[in-house]
C-alpha cells in the first residue's frame, strides 16, 4: 500500500496543514479516507485527480473530516472527466441521512447515477467487515461522535489502522493489534488534552499496547508545533514514530 497524507490539520485554517485526509492505494484502489477542507486541491498536488478515487470512507462527519465531499461529488460530475470508476461511499451510522442532506441543499449537482456509486453505511453490528476486490477494511466504534469508527485496511498481507477522531479507547488498541502502520490522532500536546482528542503521550501508549510496527501522528491543532510532540509520544512508544506533514508519503 502507498500511503500520502494529504491533510494533518484540524478545523483550525492553516497554510500548512489541511484538515484530516489520508489516500491509500492498493494495487487495484485509490481510497480517501476522509475529505477535510482543501483535500481536493491536495489531492491534486499529489499527482492524482478526483475521476482515479474508487473509495471514499468517513471515519466522522465532523466538517474538518467531511466538508470537501461536496465539492468531490461535484467535481466527478464535471465533463472534465468523460470516464470514472465507481465510487464505493463508506461510513459510519446516519451516513444516508448526511447524503440526503446535503442533496437537499445542493440536488442534483451532487447525484451520481445509481450504477456509478455505492453507499456503505456502517451501522450492523453483526457486519465486521466489507471485502474489496484486494483488500479487507474493518472497523471499530470510538470514543468521539456516535457514528465516530476507526479502520483497518489490510491488502496483501500488510495492514494499516487509520484511528478517525477519538480519546482513549480499548477498541482502538484491539483494532490495532500488530498492525504495520497505525495513523492516529493526537490532537494537542499532553499539557492542553481536550476531550474526545488524544495527545502524543496517549496515543504512543496504544500503539505501544497494540504492538504497532510504525506509528504517525497527525490531526493537529496549531499548539502541537509549537511543542515537541515527538518526544511527548516517545515517551510511550519506543518504535518508529513520524509526525505527519501535509503529501508525506509512505509504503506499507
């Protein structure tokens, strides 16, 4: 799996950081986990256009998580893009109720034909997974919003965790386990922890408990660089720890 950052911010406007977006390609997919503001533009820094994303999946429907998937519906319905694959929509619980929504406001500028897109709405317990054609994502429920779900993507035997927003959480930890790459919040530095957010400190001591292989921070407020957050996470976790930069790019 190729992994780009395309967004390690939050909802605070920032010329270096934008708001949460990760792309993962797969041998046979292109998958944004996450559409914060400025995604697309990032997106297309990264050498990639909106008509090349088979995947989209919502880990929350936060604005800074989701706001650019109006203009990514838009976009794909440009005739800019004579063909495009078939977009697979993934989230959690009221998934539906968000699309509604937002066609109410926007009608058909952001309908896709039935055949050119499928909706996945998380909300079956009894549902652990969702197969792809080379991959398998996994998910579990956090501690942040009530249709709030951290991923697991695993393809050819390696595996990614993509954490969403959350605080402490066991099922983080199990979702985690052994994983080769966690991607996991850590919103403030460990002195100004907010609730519903992490800190390099607790989330260092997941990854830590999870037996993480790679662990990368990222979600950040303005304060954490201003801060030495690396050393705050290595305080719990002694593997390989990155602080993610908007287009850091990794192989998994």
């Amino acid at each position: 799996m190729i992994v780009t950052i395309l967004g390690s911010g939050t909802g605070t406007p920032s010329l270096r950081r934008s708001s949460c977006a990760t792309m993962v390609e797969t041998t046979s997919s292109r998958m944004l986990f996450d559409l914060g503001p400025g995604t697309l533009r990032r997106l297309v820094e990264s050498g990639s256009q909106v008509n090349e994303v088979s995947h989209v999946v919502l880990t929350h429907f936060h604005p800074d998580h989701c706001a650019d998937l109006v203009p990514f519906l838009f976009a794909l319905k440009s005739p800019e893009w004579l063909t495009r694959r078939k977009l697979t929509l993934v989230g959690g619980v009221g998934l539906n109720d968000l699309l509604n929504g937002l066609t109410a406001v926007f009608g058909h500028w952001i309908q896709l034909p039935p055949d050119d897109i499928e909706i996945i709405e998380l909300c079956d317990a009894d549902r652990p997974s969702v197969v792809f054609e080379d991959s398998v994502l996994t998910f579990s429920r956090m501690n942040h919003n009530r249709e709030s779900l951290a991923f697991r993507l695993e393809s050819h035997g390696r595996s990614l965790v993509i954490s969403g927003d959350t605080d402490v959480c066991d099922a983080l930890i199990s979702l985690s386990r052994d994983a080769d790459m966690l991607i996991c919040e850590s919103s403030t530095p460990d002195e100004y922890k907010i609730e519903g957010h992490l800190t390099p400190s607790l989330a260092g001591k997941m990854a830590s408990d999870a037996c993480v292989k790679r662990l990368v921070l990222t979600h950040f407020y303005p304060l954490c660089d201003k801060s030495d957050i690396a050393k705050q996470g290595l305080k719990t976790y002694d593997g390989p720890l990155f602080l993610a930069e908007d287009l850091m790019k990794f192989y998994v």
